[in-house]
C-alpha cells in the first residue's frame, strides 16, 4: 500500500474537506489532481502556521458576530411587542396573512438594523390576536418577540 500525502485545502473539496482542512490523499490524487488545479498544497510548518492564523481569525470573527446577535436579541426582546394593522373581515379573520417580509420591515423600523426575513419563522395567521415569531439571528441566538395583528 503507498504512502499517504498530507495536503491543505485551498477550496471546499466536495467529499474530502473544507477551506484549511489537513487532509490526507493517495499520492496520485494529490500529484494529479489537487495540486496541478490549485485545490491544495502541500503541508508544511509554514503553510499550518498559515492555516491555524485563518482559523483564530475566523474564530474571532465568529464570536463578533454571535455577540452583535445577541445584543439585538437583547433589543428585540426589550422592545417585546411588534403590531401589524391589516383589513379584517368577519369572525376577525385577516385578508392575506402576515408575512415575514412585514415583520422583518417592522424590526428594520424599530432598530434601525437589518434581519434577515429567511430567519424569521411565524404561525399560521389569520385572525387577528397576539402571536409569538421566533427571529433567527445566529445558529444559536433566537429571539422570539410578540406579533399582535390588529384591523385597520
């Protein structure tokens, strides 16, 4: 059996790894394929030197990002409350529904940030009342804020 080659990916490699992963290939692979397309290079100290900097670079990144998510967290669940006012028809039944488009406009309105309407998840509205919509903002901070729907 030939010797394995230890590589570092310079690109997302559909079932072999991401972007800085330390993988190891057959030598022909690598020889062949990865490096002559640019996909990896060889590993040496300098290169996961490199690699370990990107790495705590992105890291530091990531817990920016997490705790700018959760101070808007914070100020969506000090805020509480959202209302929308649409055009009610009998038994307090809306016409349409309340998208997530609507209430990510509400939010952008309220503190002046932006949220990403795909991270918004709402029941199923169509009386009027008081609902609950989780807003997504990292992987594992949502805040869930009040949406009352009331007639124009």
């Amino acid at each position: 059996m030939a010797k394995r080659v230890q590589l570092v990916l310079n690109q997302d490699v559909s079932k072999l790894g991401r972007l800085g992963d330390l993988v190891e290939v057959a030598p022909g692979y690598a020889r062949n394929y990865l490096i002559p397309q640019k996909l990896a290079v060889n590993a040496t100290a300098g290169i996961l030197k490199q690699v370990e900097r990107r790495r705590e670079q992105e890291r530091q990144r990531q817990l920016e990002l997490k705790q700018q998510a959760q101070e808007l967290k914070a100020a969506l669940e000090k805020i509480g409350s959202f209302t929308i006012a649409k055009q009610v028809g009998e038994e307090n039944a809306i016409f349409g529904t309340v998208t997530d488009r609507e209430v990510a406009a509400l939010v952008q309105q309220a503190i002046n940030q932006e949220v990403d309407r795909r991270g918004i998840t709402l029941p199923d509205i169509s009386q009027t009342g008081t609902y609950q919509a989780q807003i997504k903002l990292y992987p594992e901070v949502t805040a869930v804020v009040d949406i009352q729907v009331v007639p124009e």
